[in-house]
C-alpha cells in the first residue's frame, strides 16, 4: 500500500521480526526458562496473541501480495520443460544463500561457535565466559528474522492471511526432520525432497493434501530418527 520497493519492505520485516524475537524471549521464553518444556505453550500464547491482533486490525481474510517482479502468476520461466515463477526461483536462491551463511556462521565464527557451545552445555559455556543469555537472546532474534523472510517469500506464491504461519511451520519441521535438525544442509535439501514428495504425490492423489507431510515424518522417525544427514558426535 505504501508503494515502496520490495527490498526495502524486506528490510524493514527483518528489523519488525527482529524485535519480536526479543520481545518473545524476554515476555514468553526466558520467564520459564527453567520450567521444562512450558516454553512451548508461552510461545503458541504468544502466537495466538500476534494473530488475533493482526485480526483485529487487518481482518481475517487472504489478501494477495503483490509480485516481486511484475507480471504476475501469468509468466513463467521454463527451464527443461518445466515452468517456474520467478518468485520461486527466488526463494530457492535465497534459502541457497541463507544455508551457506548459517554454515560459514557456525563453523567458521567465533559466535557461531558460541552458539554451539550453549547448545551442547550452556552450564559448561558460561563457566567458558560465554554470554548465555546473550546468546540465547541472538538465536531468537535470529530465527525471528528467518521466519519473516520466509513470510515474505511465501507471499506472492500463496497469499497471506493471519494463520498461515501454522500450515509452513509443519512443512519447516517436516522437513528439519528429513534432513536432520542440526545439518543446515540437510535441513534445505529436507525442504526440497518434500516438495518434490508432495507434487509427484499430487499427480496420484490430491485429496489427502497435506497427510503426506505427516507420513514422511512417520517414515522417517521409525527408520531414520537422526534424519538423513546425521549429526557428527
């Protein structure tokens, strides 16, 4: 509505995330930090709290979102006889680069390795000198700001409406469990195997929608539990 350019818009959605992901960790996480798994209810209340704002001020109905290179779903680009949107593309580079900026994070800084010893033993850590909090803090703001360029990059292939968060949240677990929860790597080319599983399936059957998703994760969870791209100890 503001006629501004998409990088822009970009921009301004990672530094609005970015502040949710404080906000988040200081109001729904760190309070109950020390109470189990209690940290997942405070987060689906945090949601529902977010959505139903978002309802109040913009309603709940689908709005379109325009395209990111003009033309519409009316053009697409075919390579090897098969049709891509540009917007499709672009999220394929984009969570290209992204995996290539989390693996050069982790294993080649100083913070990434940071990240990684609170993840292992965040007791040990902090006797090391690592700001744990701070650390923490970082990873929620972190994420925070990967799931609004995800939100921005579903927009012009779908549309966007107060729940759709929901519906790509169990696709990004689908396919962390694919690949493995700590392999970036395995985590892109998780996300790649179930939509090529999830259109080969629809050329069979469409009426199970998203059934597919859940019975990958069976599958997976009984014969792989580690994902496909096991963690080195």
């Amino acid at each position: 509505h503001l006629g501004l350019p998409f990088y822009l818009i970009l921009v301004l959605v990672m530094c609005a995330l970015a502040m949710a992901g404080i906000i988040l960790e200081r109001i729904a996480i760190r309070p109950v930090a020390r109470a189990g798994l209690s940290f997942v209810l405070t987060s689906m209340g945090f949601a529902m709290i977010v959505e139903n704002t978002v309802i109040a001020i913009w309603g709940n109905s689908a709005q379109p979102f325009p395209s990111f290179f003009g033309g519409g779903r009316e053009k697409a680009i075919h390579i090897g006889g098969i049709g891509f949107f540009s917007e499709e593309i672009f999220v394929l580079l984009t969570s290209l680069i992204v995996m290539i900026g989390f693996l050069f994070l982790l294993r080649r800084t100083k913070i990434g390795k940071a990240f990684s010893a609170v993840s292992f033993n965040p007791d040990t850590a902090s006797i090391l000198g690592i700001n744990v909090t701070r650390m923490k803090v970082a990873t929620y703001i972190i994420s925070s700001i990967l799931a609004g360029i995800s939100g921005f990059l579903i927009g012009p292939i779908t549309t966007v409406e107060p729940f759709m968060g929901f519906k790509w949240t169990i696709k990004g677990f689908v396919a962390a469990i694919l690949g493995g929860f700590l392999n970036p790597v395995g985590i892109f080319v998780g996300g790649l195997l179930l939509g090529l599983i999830e259109n080969y399936s629809s050329l069979l059957t469409s009426q199970f929608g998203d059934m597919i998703s859940f019975l990958v994760i069976i599958l997976v969870l009984i014969f792989r539990p580690s994902g496909l791209f096991r963690e080195q100890e």
